[in-house]
C-alpha cells in the first residue's frame, strides 16, 4: 500500500491546502517584522499549524487509518472557524494599520479568509457528491 497519496498533491483540495499554507506563512512574516499584536501573529501560526497538520492527514492516508472521526466535517468546521477569526483579524489589521506591515499582513488574512471559505466549499460538495442520495420513500 502507498504510503502517500500523490493524487492529493495535484488535486484542488490539495493545492488548496498548500496555498492556505503559504498565504498563512507569508502574513505571519508580515505580523513578525512589523511588531504588530501578539493576536495577529498568533493566528496566522495557528492557521498555518492546522492546515499543514490537516494536508499531512490527506497526504499520508491518515484519515483512514484514523477511521474514528469524520476528518473531512472536522476540516470544514476548522475552514469555518478559521475564517471567522480570520474575518475579525484581518479587518482590524486593515482598519488600524499601525504600519505598512500590519496593512499587508491584514490584506494577506483577508486573502486567507476566502482561501477558507472556498476550501470549505469545495470539501463540502465533494461530500455532498460523493455519497449516494437515499430514497425516504416507504418500501411496499
């Protein structure tokens, strides 16, 4: 059995996964050099941390070898919850704008809000695709 799965690398969930990595990494940088509040670069981590752990799930066929948990529905409410931290941080980075570095690390967070948003999207239609629709007629 392979123990990784090359088909999640060139997927759209894959890149995905890999793109909320970068963006993540890039505004934790931004936070970094710009001495921004400890919250903005916390999350950015946080973010960057969860993703990657998520994507090294799927790479490495863990999520079904840890059949005990729905992975996909977890990495969902992750994108949700994530997004609406993301939401609250990037506006206030933006709005406030001590520096230039806490703007782009405030634009980066709201570009990984909608990387969020549509991993959520696409994770959620393959799930709603890839399961067969029961019939809730009555057998006669």
């Amino acid at each position: 059995m392979e123990a990784v799965d090359a088909a999640f690398l060139r997927s759209a969930r894959g890149a995905l996964k890999i793109a909320r990595v970068v963006v993540a990494f890039a505004a934790f940088v931004c936070f970094v050099a710009s001495r921004s509040h400890e919250a903005y670069t916390a999350l950015a981590v946080m973010e960057a941390v969860v993703t990657l752990l998520f994507f090294l799930l799927y790479l490495l066929k863990l999520d079904k070898k840890l059949s005990w948990l729905f992975w996909p529905l977890a990495d969902i409410f992750n994108s949700v919850i994530a997004a609406v931290f993301l939401l609250i941080v990037g506006l206030f980075a933006v709005i406030i704008k001590t520096n230039h570095g806490t703007l782009a690390g405030g634009v980066l967070g709201l570009v990984l809000l909608v990387l969020c948003v549509v991993d959520a999207v696409v994770l959620s239609q393959k799930i709603s695709m890839s399961r067969p629709r029961e019939r809730n007629t009555p057998a006669k």
